[in-house]
C-alpha cells in the first residue's frame, strides 16, 4: 500500500496574521479643540511659564512656545498643558519631580519644557507635587511624589520620588485621570475606580481610618498600590459602576452610570454635602446633589469648597465662605447644600483653585470671584471678590475662553480667536 502523502502545514506570512487591535479609550471630559495658553498670578516657582524675570501677572498673559493646546491644568505650584498632538509640556516647581524632566539648566523650569513620552496622550491631572497623564490606550503614566500632614509618602513605591514618567500598573485601560492635592483617581472603561496617594482623610475611598496614616512600610504600601473602591449596589449583588469621578484637594466625587452622587474625604465644612462635618472614609450617597429637576454634571473643587454646575448650565457652590470663595455676595457664611450662584450667565464649566472660584460661560467669557491675595482673579487688584467679576485684559480681546483651571496661587487659560464673521 502506498505511502499516504501528508502535507506540510506552512506558517502564513507576517503580514497575513491579523495584529492585535490596540483600544483607543474615550470620555466625555477629554478635550479635542486647540488654542492658546494664558497665565496670571503669582510666578514663586516659575509656574506661569512666563521665565525668571516676570514675578507675577495680575492680567493674563500668554505663554510663548505653546500651540494647539487643548487641555492646561494649574496644579499647586506647577502646570501641565497637552498638546493637539498628544505632547505633554510642563513648568514652575520640580522639588518633587511633578514636571517629569530634567531641569538642571538654570531657569529651564520657569518656561513649559517637553516631556519625554513615547506615547500619545489624551488626558492630563495635576496635584500638589505629581502630574498624572492618560494614553490614547488607556495606559496611565504618572510622575512626582504624594504626601500627607509631615512628609513625602511616595509614589508607587514607599518614600521614593520618580523625576521621570513611570507607567501604573492595572489590568484594564482608564479612560479618566483625576488628582487631588496629594491622590490620584483613575476610572476604568469597566466603571471602576482605582485610588492611591495619600488616605488621612478618607479621600482614597478604600483604606479605613485606622490604616490612613499609618507611617510603618506596610501601611504606605496600602495607600501607594492602586486599588479598587468597592460599594455594593442596592438591590443587587453586584457593585456600583461609575460613569465620571472628580477630585478635591482632599476629597473625591464620583457619578454612577445611574446617576447616583457618591463622596468620600474630608468634609469638614460640608464639601461633600454631608449634613455633618465628619471625613467620608468609604463613599456615601450624596443627595443634596440631585433632585427632581436637575442633575449637576460637572465638579471642581478647592481645598474647602465645591462649585458644580447642572445640565442646564447653572453653577452652585457650598461649604466655607471665607474669602468670597463661594460667589454667593458677600456677608454670606458657610453653606452645607448647593446654593445658586445667580449673577452668573449660562455656564459650560467651572473650576476651582484653593480659595477662589472661576467659570467659563457657555459663550466663553471667564468669570472669577474669592481670595485676591495672589492676583489670580484678573482683577488687577488684591482684593478679595464675593461675588463674580468678569475677567478682562489685553490678552482677553476677540478671544473666547475655551477652559479655566486654578492652582494654589495661578490661574490657566485657555483661549482661542474669535471667528471672523
């Protein structure tokens, strides 16, 4: 009987075996629309990238060196801008590493400076001493240090600082980055939320109290590892999904996909909306923030106030009112529930520094109102505003402000021309 012919199983060639698609993530709070950046403020650290000889700014002014932004977040003492094509530039104070680049050369951080990634970004966060940045892939890369009450706690690692991007590591892509003071947030394209940094006030939303501050390796280990924060949800046995989270400076917010308000950290003068001044260590449900009408969609923060605003474009602030950082006029005290901001026109986003507060309107005029101390409001004064004053400037003419942030003594725009009718 003849030998069977058996043929032989050839490998395909390279360019015929279908390549693993990367996920390209998304979310509503990514920005897509370029223009320009303006600072103004107190300069202490170089943070208005201005360079050494300008000391402060009390109107905006542009930035050299920096086009087709789209996203440009004060931090406390430094900023971050991303560019259309997904580079990252940061400047103003390196102590702990929060630009991620070198800046041996003297004045080099006074003035925004690349960071080196080989990955194309999407979003960018920026806290007291770290920087966070999210990849097109859902990959987060973060860099600089966290701390608590006394000292430098880490980051990722106990005690130790990175100068450079360093990648988190998780099993599933991010598609939100958001920073306190000293945490980080990171929501997943699963609806999870993964926290770590610094836990004393219940901000992580995971670690009790009990283990917060703990100073041995292994409780800083606890903070300093990315973990899930775990609620179950009611009338299931499943957990709470998550569609959106903001950070205070010692505080979290987040949206469930059913709309449901959750807040966890410090309270103290009822920023979370809590009808006490107790520190939130695991999420609690926060009612205050929605009724039958109306339903707030945007957060920011300070290091004692919260401004949202609603999906019919209305802003409210609550907790302390010193300063006028609750643009409610002036007189007005501490405030445990949302309160109507009413001199303001329709807004499309607001934000907070720590004792000021600013908004953008929906035809993109900037508005600010709190602590004037540092020039931040573009007043051109010192003094403190109550309620909200529109900001102007050179800088400001036949521009439309497309986004605001505020750090702990600068304020970041960014603007783009007016279209010629």
């Amino acid at each position: 009987m003849p030998p069977k012919c058996i043929a032989k199983r050839r490998s395909p060639p390279e360019d015929a075996i279908p390549k693993s698609k990367k996920v390209k993530v998304s979310h509503r709070s990514h920005k897509t629309e370029p223009g320009l950046v303006l600072t103004l403020g107190q300069r202490d650290v170089g943070q208005l990238g201005l360079g050494e000889s300008v000391l402060e700014r009390k109107k905006p002014a542009l930035v050299p060196l920096l086009q087709d932004v789209v996203q440009a977040e004060a931090g406390g003492m430094h900023t971050v801008c991303l560019s259309q094509s997904g580079q990252v530039y940061s400047f103003g104070c390196n102590d702990e590493g929060a630009l991620g680049r070198e800046t041996s050369v003297e004045g080099s951080e006074m003035v925004p400076g690349k960071v080196e990634l080989q990955e194309k970004v999407v979003q960018v966060s920026a806290g007291d001493s770290h920087t966070a940045v999210l990849t097109e892939d859902g990959r987060v890369f973060l860099w600089g240090s966290f701390r608590d009450n006394n000292r430098v706690i880490g980051y990722l690692k106990p005690m130790k600082k990175s100068m450079v991007p360093v990648q988190v590591q998780l099993d599933m892509p991010v598609v939100k980055v958001a920073s306190g003071n000293d945490h980080l947030v990171m929501l997943t394209t699963e609806g999870d939320l993964y926290t770590l940094g610094c836990g004393e006030q219940g901000q992580l939303g995971r670690v009790p109290e009990l283990f917060a501050n703990q100073s041995v390796r292994q409780g800083l280990e606890r903070l300093l590892v990315p973990k899930c924060v775990l609620l179950k949800s009611r009338g299931s046995r499943g957990r709470v999904r998550f569609q959106d989270a903001f950070c205070g400076a010692y505080f979290t917010f987040a949206i469930s996909h059913e709309g449901h308000m959750y807040g966890f950290g410090l309270s103290n003068y009822h920023q979370l909306g809590t009808p006490d001044t107790a520190s939130c260590f695991i999420p609690q449900n926060l009612t205050s923030f929605k009724n039958s009408t109306k339903f707030c969609v945007g957060f920011s923060t300070g290091q004692q106030h919260t401004i949202c605003v609603d999906s019919e474009g209305n802003a409210y602030s609550l907790a302390r009112a010193e300063y006028g950082r609750l643009g409610l006029g002036e007189g007005v005290e501490e405030k445990s529930i949302p309160t109507l901001i009413s001199w303001l026109p329709v807004v499309s986003s607001v934000a907070c520094g720590a004792s000021v507060g600013c908004s953008v309107s929906k035809d993109g005029c900037v508005f600010a109102w709190g602590m004037g101390t540092n020039y931040q409001l573009g007043t051109g004064q010192d003094e403190d505003d109550w309620s909200p004053v529109e900001m102007t400037g050179k800088k400001l003419e036949n521009r439309v402000v497309l986004t605001v942030s505020s750090g702990g003594q600068h304020t970041v725009l960014l603007v783009k021309d007016k279209e010629q009718s």
